[in-house]
C-alpha cells in the first residue's frame, strides 16, 4: 500500500487528538499533533522574551526552532530543540495566546511544510485546523470533528480536574470559543470543513463510538 492520509480537523477540544492517537496506534500510521507544532513555535516565542504578536521577530525565530516528536506512554513527547516541552506547550498561556502566533503567514508555510514532509515518508494520521483544506488537500480520508461548546468545556475542565487544575466551567467555555473564533477568522487557512469532508458530530458520544465509527470509514477505503 502506498502512504495513506487521513485529515482529522476541528475545533478545541473535539476530541482530535484523542481519536487521532488510538487510531494510529490500531492502524500503524504515524500521529502527527500539528496543534502541538503551533504551541511549540508559542513556548518558543514566550522562552526568548519575544511578544505573542511580534511577527517580525516571530518570524526569525522559526529556522532556530527544531521540533521533534518522540513516542511515550502515555503521550507523545514533544521537544523544541533538545528540551522536552510536552506539559509546557498545554500550559494555560500557550493556549491563549497560540491562535495570535498560527495567524501569521510564515509560521504557517514553514509549519506545513514541516508537517507536508512527515506525510510524504509515511502513512499519517494527522489532526489540527487546515489539514483537509490546505495541508493534504489530497488526503484519502478527511474527516470534521465537532461536540457542542458546553461538552466540549465539560472535556477541557475534567481534564484539568485530573490534573489537580483549579477553573472555572465558564471561563473555560470562552476561551475554547474566543480560541474557535480566531481559528476561524483568520485570513490564511481559516478552520473551516474542507468540501469533501465527512462531518463526525461527538456530542454525548464515548470515545470508543467515535473511534469504531472514523476506523470502520477508514477500513472501508483501504480495503476499497
Ligand atoms: O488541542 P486543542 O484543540 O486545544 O488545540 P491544538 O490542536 O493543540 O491547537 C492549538 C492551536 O494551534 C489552535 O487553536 C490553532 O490556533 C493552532 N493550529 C492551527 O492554526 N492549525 C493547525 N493545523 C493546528 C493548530
Ligand atoms: O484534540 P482536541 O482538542 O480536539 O481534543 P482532545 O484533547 O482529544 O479531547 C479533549 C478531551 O475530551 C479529552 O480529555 C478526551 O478524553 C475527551 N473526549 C471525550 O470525552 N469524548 C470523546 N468522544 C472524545 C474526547
């Protein structure tokens, strides 16, 4: 079989990642988190001094900036440069602050080629905003990803209650939607549904129905 792409994009806290992790351990395929890109190009910006939207400086720190991903159980580790960064990347800042640095143009480009270059070698399963539309417009499978806000800030202030995190429901619930909305709006590769994608609604479903339902698609295509 030559390399297979499946496209899973959506927005905060759809479950992409989670989906997109079994699947490519059942599968074979290699993950790649391009939302962890994003926030590692972030963490980059925060660790030299430089302003969230300083693109100009932004922009030179992007040659300096190697970012490597290492299998671990249970997450994926990220590196930026040789440092492991996996919990920084998630911390609350990263997270506010990551849509500013991913609307500028030469983080995206440099981003997807880095990301274009990791599909061109392997079979991928990849997951983040524009990776349908812009990234593997070419992809055999894409797939939209969405959960109504309310569970989706539910998702976010379990995870953090695991992680011994002190927040508030609401305020989770418009960060998530000031995060959609300038994922949304911005100028070059906005979250959008890419035409030939296949809309996966995961409100009120476990992890496990929405794994079985995106494999059995997958499964169908490559046995095609
Ligand atoms: O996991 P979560 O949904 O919180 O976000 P993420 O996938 O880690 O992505 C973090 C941020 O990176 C997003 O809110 C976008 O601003 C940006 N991103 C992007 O612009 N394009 C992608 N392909 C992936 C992420
Ligand atoms: O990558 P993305 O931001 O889209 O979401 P995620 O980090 O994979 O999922 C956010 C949280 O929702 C995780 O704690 C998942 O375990 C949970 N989740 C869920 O409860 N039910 C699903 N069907 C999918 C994810």
């Amino acid at each position: 079989m030559t390399n297979f792409q499946v496209a899973i994009d959506g927005p905060a806290s759809a479950g992409k990642s989670t989906i997109a992790k079994i699947l490519a351990t059942k599968l074979n395929f290699v993950y790649v988190d391009t939302g962890a890109m994003y926030r590692t190009i972030t963490l980059a910006a925060k660790k030299n001094g430089i302003a969230y939207n300083d693109e100009e400086k932004i922009k030179k720190l992007l040659s300096q900036t190697k970012i490597r991903f290492e299998p671990g159980t249970p997450v994926q580790r990220v590196f930026l440069n040789d440092t492991d960064v996996t919990d920084e990347i998630r911390s609350a800042e990263v997270t506010n602050n990551v849509s500013v640095v991913a609307s500028f143009a030469d983080v995206r480009s440099n981003l997807v080629n880095r990301q274009r270059e990791i599909a061109n070698s392997n079979s991928v399963i990849m997951d983040g905003r524009d990776i349908g539309t812009t990234v593997l417009p070419e992809a055999d499978i894409k797939i939209f990803l969405v959960a109504s806000v309310d569970e989706r800030a539910q998702r976010r202030y379990k995870e953090n209650v695991a992680k011994g995190i002190t927040t508030d429901l609401e305020t989770l619930k418009h960060e998530i939607e000031a995060r959609d909305y300038k994922d949304s709006h911005r100028q070059i590769s906005p979250l959008t549904q890419a035409k030939d994608a296949i809309l996966v609604d995961t409100t009120g479903k476990s992890i496990d129905e929405v794994v079985s339902k995106i494999a059995n698609i997958i499964e169908n295509k490559i046995s095609f």
